[in-house]
C-alpha cells in the first residue's frame, strides 16, 4: 500500500470513528443496542460506558485527521486506534455467547475490520 492509499484509508476510517464517537456522546444507547442489548442499553452506567468510548472514538478520530492536516506523525493514532478496536474485538469474544445474536456479530466484524485497516495502513501513513 502506497502513502497516498494508506492516508485516505486511514482518514476514512478516522470520519466513521468521529461520526461514531459523537453519536455515542449525544445517544448512547444507539452504539449500544446492538453490542449490549435493548435492555442493558437503556440503564445510567451502561450510557457512561458508551459516552466514555465515544469520547475514547472521538479523541482518536480527532487525532489523526488533525495529524493529518497539519502533515504531522500519523502512525501512532493509526495505531492507537487499530489498539482500541482490537480490544473491542477481545470484549466481544469474552461475551460473545451473551451478547444479542446480530448485534454481536455486526461489532465484531466492524471492530476485527478496522483493527485489520490499522495494521494494514500504519506503516505507510507517515
């Protein structure tokens, strides 16, 4: 993979994790439901967890557009990031049997993706 290539790779999946991050921050519940459950979803300490990642997301996604514009070291956020969805991936195994049948699949194949995108980007970003 070309510089070029990695960079649009990486600020394409920098945009969904922004998006992401800000929807968990103002409607927890969404990012939510599927990963946790309806029921679950709904209660205080299960929002605090889904605001606290989409900070963790929006930071992260932040961190490498603006590294980006300002020509600046992107690895690292690539990394950091690939490092996030890796251990969402991990979470999800650990529950996977008790987590919503679609929903545990739908994060897992999202989270594996853009972990495999960061392994794959990071050394050609910079």
């Amino acid at each position: 993979m070309d510089k070029v290539q990695a960079r649009q790779l990486a600020e394409t999946v920098a945009w969904g994790r922004i998006a992401i991050g800000i929807t968990a921050l103002v409607a927890p519940t969404l990012p939510l439901r599927p990963w946790v459950g309806r029921d679950f979803a709904w209660q205080p300490r299960a929002k605090l967890l889904a605001r606290s990642l989409g900070a963790r997301d929006l930071a992260l996604g932040i961190g490498v557009i603006m590294a980006l514009k300002h020509d600046g070291p992107v690895r690292g956020w690539v990394e950091g990031s690939g490092v996030a969805d890796a251990g969402d991936v991990l979470s999800t195994l650990l529950a996977f049997g008790k987590l919503p049948k679609r929903g545990r699949w739908l994060v897992l194949v999202s989270a594996a993706g853009a972990a495999a995108t960061a392994r794959i980007a990071a050394p050609a970003v910079d």
